[in-house]
C-alpha cells in the first residue's frame, strides 16, 4: 500500500518495526497507545504544533491548546492599511504593505512590512510617502522586487534611498534568487526570462544581467533570509512551523506557495508575515498566525 501522510499507515509502520526489534512481542494494549500517540503527534505536526510542548502543557485538546496561542498572539497591535489607503479602488492596489507597532525594544519605532514590488515603483513611491519612515523605523521588504513590473530600476532605486533613512532589511525572494542564479547559466538564465526577466532587462536598457549596474547587483546579492522581532518574523513565501528560523529550507521560504498549502502557527507564537502568494483581489489575507501581504501589485496597476 502507499505510504501517505496517514496516522495510521505511520502507526502501522511503527508498529512492524517494533514487532522487529523486541522479536513479535507486542501487546494489544502497546499497540493501542503507540496508535494513539502516533495520531496525536500527526495532528500536532499537520497543526504546526510542537509535540513535546503541547504534552508538556497538560492540555488535552489540541483546539484549545492552538486558541491559547492564538490568544498571545495576537494581544500585539497589528494595522493593515496605513493613513489614507483603502481596501478599494486604484489607492488599495498600491497598499503593499503592513504597519506593526510591536512592544519591547521596538516601541520607539515602527516595524513596517512592504510585499511583492514586481518592479512598480509608482505603487512604492506611494507607499513610502504614505508610511513615511523615520530614523527610528525599521522597513523590512520581503522580496521580489524585480521582473513581471515596468520599471525593476526604479524600483532597486528607491530601496536603495532607504538605506541610512532608517533600520532597513530587505529580504531575499525567489525572483531575485533566479536572478542570481540566471548570471551563471544559460538553462537558469531561460527560467528567469520566462519568470518575467525580459521586462527587467528593459526597464535597464539591457541584454544580459550580467550588465546591471553593481550598486545594484551588490543590493540583490545581499538580500537576507528570515528577520524577526519580538513578535513577528518576516520571511517572502512560507515556513516550516515546526523549525526554527535558521533552520528553514529556502525551497520553503522563497519559493513555497500559500495556495499549495498554508502552514499553521509558528512553534515560537510569533505571527508569521509573508508575501509571494499573490492576492488577486488586491487585500491582505490575514489568518491570524500568518498575514500576506502580496497584493497582486503588478497585476492590478502595472
């Protein structure tokens, strides 16, 4: 038979392996509980739960143990849409970002959070006169602020412009990954083509990536991984909720879709802030553990 994701066969397989190791004794009563314990831990794993943590904390429904952190979660301040954009009309399709008041070593400053900018610099011109960050701000941009969109140069200009205005970190995504990886090889430099390269090598006046300019080719090469604060972590597509940060895969946060699967709460109960899935209806899907802020800026003004 198939070996899935089932508690089950993963009880079955653990149970043919024990009848190995202890030469067939085993007991209904054994079996019973290793059945029982396999399926809680499936139900934790599938949850985004730690299983030694939720068995840890005496609580006996997994529902009640996820409100519970749902609960501390969400005790921080948490605004979508900054002064003067809606959820509607041609100003929401610009909002591409969240604005987080966080508690702790950040209450002098905000954190503000800016999705998929696809090369629209007027949708984050305007953005970033509507935030308006300071000297105490952090920005954190979450990646993919090239191809698909008009004007990537611009783009990389304006971002640039943030640097010594305040706490910048801008992340890695996987349009900038493919970008990199397109300098190398001609089969890579195909993929990043057909992922939307032609329209930044435009907006460049350019044939080939290798001739960007190296201020900006030094700001694409040094984009980060996941960033977190005391509250949120930041990453461009997803995460494993069971990992540390550290540990994540980049598979998983640059290039894993929200729509294949969505992952539940972080283990640290931390809300996770991510971009790449876009949102074609132009409005930030907020879950409650996880907030996405790709609004389909590129899709939806050009």
């Amino acid at each position: 038979m198939p070996w899935n994701n089932n508690p089950g066969e993963h009880a079955v397989k653990a149970f043919a392996w024990l009848r190995e190791v202890t030469d067939g004794q085993m007991s209904k009563e054994r079996l019973s509980d290793i059945l029982v314990l396999l399926s809680i831990r499936q139900t934790c794993k599938y949850r985004g739960i730690i299983f030694l943590k939720f068995l840890l904390s005496g609580e006996e429904d997994i529902d009640v143990y996820c409100c519970k952190g749902r609960k501390k979660i969400r005790s921080v301040d948490l605004e979508i849409y900054p002064s003067g954009f809606s959820r509607g009309g041609r100003r929401g399709t610009v909002t591409q970002g969240s604005r987080i008041r966080a508690s702790g070593v950040e209450s002098k400053g905000r954190t503000v959070a800016i999705g998929d900018i696809h090369g629209c610099s007027g949708a984050l011109s305007a953005l970033l006169s509507a935030v308006a960050p300071g000297a105490d701000d952090t920005v954190v941009t979450l990646g993919n602020y090239m191809d698909l969109g008009p004007d990537s140069k611009g783009v990389i200009g304006l971002l640039l412009g943030l640097v010594g205005r305040c706490k910048y970190v801008p992340l890695k995504g996987d349009h900038e990954e493919m970008f990199l990886a397109a300098l190398k090889g001609q089969d890579a430099l195909n993929r990043w083509h057909r992922a939307g390269g032609d329209q930044t090598l435009r907006s460049y006046g350019i044939e080939h990536p290798s001739d960007i300019p190296q201020l900006h080719h030094s700001f694409l090469s040094n984009c980060e991984g996941p960033h977190a604060t005391e509250t949120h972590f930041f990453v461009h597509a997803s995460y494993r909720a069971d990992q540390p940060l550290k540990d994540q895969l980049a598979a998983v946060v640059r290039f894993k879709s929200l729509d294949n699967e969505r992952p539940g709460p972080h283990y640290t109960g931390k809300v996770a802030v991510v971009g790449h899935t876009p949102q074609k209806r132009g409005e930030v899907l907020d879950l409650g553990h996880l907030v996405c802020i790709d609004t389909y800026c590129h899709g939806r003004a050009g």
